[in-house]
C-alpha cells in the first residue's frame, strides 16, 4: 500500500467519524432544547435534576464539536500541541484560523468566539457542584444551541468538501 493510498483511507475514515460526531450533536441539540422548553414552562424554583440533566447534555454537546476538531487535527493537521493547560482553548482557536498550505479555517472566528462560552461552561461544570449550577448561566448557552448547530453544519459541510477535495486530489 503507498502512501497516498493510506492517506486516503485516513481521509475516509475521518468522513466517517465527523459523520458519527455530527449525529450525536445533533441529537444532543435536540435534548438540550427540549430540557430547556421544560424549564421555560415550568412554575417557581426549577428542580436540580432538570438544571444537572441541561448541564450534562450541554457538557456533551460541547465534547462532540471539540472530538470533531481534535479528530480533525490529528489527521489533517499531524495533532495538535498537547503540552500546557491551554490544550482545549488552543485547539478551538486554531479550527479558526487557515494553516497555509495544509486546510482553510474551520469554524469563522465569530463561532469560535461562541464555542469558548460552551467550552468554558464544560470547564465549570467538570469542576463544579451541581448545587452550583444557575439557569441564568446556562439559558444563553440552551438558547443558543439552535444557531450554534448551525454554524458547525456550515463548519462540517465546508470540512467534509475540502476532504473530499484531497482524497480527489489522491486518486489522479
């Protein structure tokens, strides 16, 4: 097999997982903004099962888009730099940005600015109690994830071309 045609298979696969990945944050997506409709409609103090189950999801919505992109880096960019804390905001900023002669930007700057709130969230949520955990803090989040879904298909469709685009590339 040479080495082009290992590329390709990598290329292949990756179709597949982005696939599988944008599945599950759809469905995720979905979740949250039924949970959030729950919430909008329930009466007086919202029950901690309701605002656990909410930051769970929205946990896992972020953790799907951040697989995308670290699967995206891994075999597109050769990985990205794992050393130092900064590991998860590096990652997001860099599927902002085009590396010259390898891929186009991702995700515009914009949503990228919109993702570090998920990001940021998961972060507290990870480290959080969940006595902790405040509607008002999470609603814009919830509330967001419609226009947020959005973004990364746009994201998705503009990365699943530019793969096809070097597996064409590949195959001449």
């Amino acid at each position: 097999m040479t080495g082009g045609e290992k590329k390709m298979i990598q290329y292949r696969k990756l179709l597949g997982d982005l696939q599988l990945d944008m599945d599950s944050i759809m469905k995720l997506s979905r979740e949250i903004r039924l949970i959030a409709q729950d919430i909008e409609k329930s009466q007086g103090e919202i029950p901690n099962r309701d605002l656990i189950s909410c930051a769970a999801y929205l946990h896992h919505f972020y953790t799907g888009i951040e697989s995308m992109f670290e699967r995206i880096s891994r075999v597109i960019d050769g990985g990205a730099s794992t050393s130092g804390g900064d590991y998860h905001r590096e990652l997001l900023k860099s599927m902002a940005y085009e590396i010259p002669m390898i891929r186009p930007s991702i995700i515009s700057i914009e949503l990228a600015e919109e993702l570090d709130e998920y990001r940021r969230f998961r972060h507290m949520f990870r480290h959080a109690y969940g006595s902790e955990l405040r509607w008002r803090k999470m609603q814009p989040l919830a509330n967001g994830v419609s226009s947020t879904v959005a973004g990364i298909e746009g994201a998705y469709q503009k990365t699943v071309n530019f793969i096809e685009e070097l597996i064409r590339g590949l195959s001449q």
